[in-house]
C-alpha cells in the first residue's frame, strides 16, 4: 500500500491548491523512491517515459512555459487589455474566444488547450472584463467563468477539429461509417459538419451569456463592490 504514497500526494497537492507541476514531480519522486529506486534510476525512467511518448507529454512543456510566462505578467496583461474595452463581458469575451477557436480549430490548430491558453489569457481577460465594471469581482463569479471558457474549448475543439480533412476526428467518422456500410468522402463530412459546429458555437455562446448576465446582476446588483 505505501507504494500508492504518490497518488495521495497528488491527492493532498491538488486539494491544498499547490503547484501543479512540483506536486507530480514529488509524486513521482517519492513513489520511485519507496518501491526501491535510486534517484538516477528514476531520472532516467523519467526520462525515457517522455521520449516514448513525447507526443501525450508535450502539455508538461507547455506547463513550464505557461508559467515561465505567467511570472512574468501574461496574466496581468491580459486583464489590463480587455479592462479598456467599456463594453466588454466576460460572456462577450468567452464568446468571442470561441470564434477564434472554431476558426483555427478547423485548420487543425492547437493554442495549448485549457491550461496553455485558456487559463493564463482566456479567464484572465473575462475576468478583467468584470474588474472593469465592477471591481473586485466575486468568487462564485471567477469559478463560473473558468468553467464556462473550458467548456467553450472543449466545445469548439469537439466539433471544430471535424471541419479539418484527414484530421483524426473525420477519419475516425469516416472510418465508423464505412464498418456501417456507409462510404462517404472527408470533403463531405467537413461540409456537412460545418452548420453543426457554428450551431454548436451560437447556442454555447448564447447560454453562456445568459449564465454571466444572470450571475452580474445577482452578485452585483447592490452595486457594491464584489457584489458584497
């Protein structure tokens, strides 16, 4: 049993909120550590762990440079972007995100998904797009907003990602409907694809207005900062 250590210390990490990065790293360190490993021993599975499966690891780089970046403002920055736009929303923001997203997801595009893009530029900008109206904006309304721009990524990449031919998502359609008997062309699943996911794009967007609209003006209808 006290070789599962590792996994309630990922456990321990994420629910006191630590470091993402340095709670696996110590995870691993020390499940290595008590099933009978020297520290080389486990650099070195470490290392040949990334080199075969570089391609599934390549968000651990990502992880390190979205901090690197983070450190040195990214976040505040983007905030302070969108807090000059009088009329912007955080509903707007995430809307207007998912635009972006769809479009680039159809060349098969990737912005480092919820935690290379989403959270360091992405939450910060609708974020500051609350700040900018209402000051300090309140915790419920923050977590809801991180929510809504995950979910918009996961929507626009899930039928974004369709729209590019010889992408895996349409040969996988298109491999699924040729075991059904089925011939089809990538070319036409890319057509026939495209009004779903701008269907698909409209109504995420709609209710995630909806949602921040009815959030702003129950949080901060007393006009008080924070909603409190």
């Amino acid at each position: 049993m006290i070789k599962l250590i590792g996994v309630a210390i990922v456990i321990l990490g994420f629910a006191l909120k630590l470091d993402n990065i340095a709670i696996i790293l110590v995870a691993g360190f020390v499940t290595g550590l008590v099933g009978g490993m020297d520290i080389v021993k486990i650099l070195e599975t470490i290392g040949k762990s990334f080199v075969a499966n570089r391609g599934m690891a390549i968000f651990i780089i990502v992880f390190f440079v979205t901090g690197t970046l983070e450190r040195n403002g990214l976040r505040e920055m983007a905030a302070k972007l969108i807090s000059k736009l009088r009329n912007a929303t955080a509903g707007a923001v995430i809307a207007a995100y998912g635009v972006l997203r769809l479009i680039l997801a159809a060349f098969n595009v990737s912005l480092g998904g919820s935690a290379g893009f989403v959270r360091p530029i992405v939450v910060p900008m609708a974020v500051g797009a609350v700040e900018a109206k209402h000051g300090e904006p309140d915790e419920k309304h923050v977590e809801e907003i991180k929510g809504m721009s995950a979910a918009m990524e996961n929507v626009t990449w899930f039928f974004g990602q369709v729209l590019f031919v010889g992408g895996s998502g349409a040969l996988l359609v298109q491999s699924t409907l040729k075991n059904l008997g089925y011939s089809s062309e990538l070319v036409d699943l890319a057509k026939v694809e495209i009004p779903v996911a701008i269907f698909a794009l409209i109504v995420a967007s709609i209710v995630f207005n909806i949602k921040d609209k009815r959030l702003t003006k129950t949080l901060y209808a007393s006009g008080k900062k924070g909603g409190k």
